[in-house]
C-alpha cells in the first residue's frame, strides 16, 4: 500500500491511495471524518510492510472546478473570519479568532482561537450557524501549537524542533532543566512560545543516568582530604569540585571518591 503525504488546513496526513497514479504537487480529494478536503501531494511512500493503516484516503485527483470551489472557498473564510472577529468584539468574548476552514464540501466551518481561559461562545457558535448555514467548530489553539505554525528559530540558531520535524508536543517539567544544570533563567530555558523548551526532554534521561550518586551542590561531604562542601557539580564528565577547610578547593570523580 502507498501512502501519501497531503497537506490538509496547514496541517500534513498520512493518507491511503485508492489505486490513484499520483505525484507531488497533485491536488487531491481526501475523505476525512470530517468529510471531503481539499489537499495537496507533499509526499509519496511505499508501506508495503506497515501494520498501521492510515485514518484517511485519498479518493480523487482534484478537477479543476475543485480548484476553483477551493479558491472560493478561500474568499469566504476571509469573511467568515472578518464576521467572527466582530461577533467576538460585539460580545466582549476575551479571545482572539486565528483563521477559519471550510471543509471542502463545506459541510463545516472551522475557527481556530487562542485565549488564556476557558470561553463560553456557545452564543458566538449559535450565531455563526445561522449565518453560514453549516456545522460550526471553534477550537483553543495553545502557544505551543502557534509557534509550531508560525515557525522560527531557537536559541541554538537552528529551526524550530516543533516546526521542523515534531508531529506531538511531551510533557516538559522544570525537574528536566534541574537535572541538566541549568541555570533556571526563563530566557534560557523557555522557547519562544513562553514554554520550557521542548529540547530539554532529549538528553534528560542521560543526564539522570550520569548524575546518579553524585552530591548536590552545597551538601557537606567526606573526602579522602577531609570534609568540605560541595560547590559544583559536573555531571557529565561525574566530577564535582570541594572545598576543604585548610587545604582549598579538590576536584573529584564519583569513582575516586567511592567510599567516603
């Protein structure tokens, strides 16, 4: 089985290929749950040796009164847009509308919003409906997910993971910066999207692994030349530095100091 990259509402699906010759760039009809969309080849792949099967089919090559009902389509989620930014203005809904999608049968129209709580547009979601005479979805947009749309570029000069290459955003914690010695600056360990920086899950469990029976910085421990405190630590190279009342700061490994 074939599987076909299509990029559908900004977003790339894995799709089946019903015995279709396609390439990239073709424009093609994809059956979703949702109904029909409209979308674009990006890839194609063999999957002969896949379990998984993909939740989507592409069933046609878009005709050119498909492209057409697309670029129409287009026009009107400019309005639709321009009319729901005024419903939410005119009902002071504290959020902000970020697009809005048909679908391309337009059996439903899709409105995409950030906003720092919960929002009650069941009003907003009733009025849309009667104007636009279809199913109405207004969906919370998180930052995360804005800066993967958006894209950019992190601290380390490179793109952004979420944008390049991440499909699902895991779960980051502060532990995670703690782990690796991080100073717990926000410019150093939030990404552009305000939130920890989804890079610090990558090398965390080796740094859990090599920090394993290393001191915390300040603790008072024994050493061969006497008791000190510890005053840094370097977990990957395991070595910490001590200072020792009478005899200054001694530099350790994990190993050489086993025992004490």
């Amino acid at each position: 089985m074939q599987i076909a990259n299509v990029l559908i509402r900004r977003k790339i699906i894995p799709c089946s290929i019903e015995k279709l010759e396609l390439k990239n760039n073709d424009y093609v009809i994809v059956k979703t749950d949702k109904g029909l969309e409209f979308g674009k080849i990006i890839s194609i792949n063999d999957n002969e040796n896949s379990n998984s099967k993909p939740e989507f089919s592409v069933i046609s090559i878009a005709t050119s009164s498909d492209i057409k009902k697309d670029e129409k389509n287009k026009q009107e989620e400019k309005k639709a847009l321009a009319k729901c930014r005024d419903l939410v203005k005119k009902y002071d809904l504290n959020m902000y509308i970020i697009d809005a999608v048909f679908t391309h049968d337009r059996n439903q129209l899709f409105f995409r919003f950030m906003a720092d709580s919960r929002v009650d547009f069941r009003v907003l979601a009733k009025d849309l409906a009667n104007i636009f005479k279809t199913r109405i979805e207004l969906r919370q947009m998180g930052v995360r997910d804005r800066a993967k749309e958006v894209g950019g570029y992190g601290l380390c000069g490179k793109k952004l993971c979420c944008s390049s290459f991440m499909n699902d955003f895991d779960s980051i914690s502060i532990n995670m910066a703690k782990n690796q010695n991080i100073a717990l600056n926000p410019s150093k360990i939030n990404g552009i999207c305000g939130r920890l920086l989804c890079c610090l899950k990558y090398e965390n469990e080796c740094y859990k692994e090599c920090g394993k029976g290393l001191p915390q910085v300040n603790k008072k421990i024994n050493t061969p030349n006497g008791e000190g405190k510890v005053i840094s630590v370097d977990i990957l190279k395991r070595s910490y530095k001590v200072n020792i009342p009478d005899v200054g700061i001694v530099e350790f490994t994990k190993e050489s100091n086993e025992g004490n």
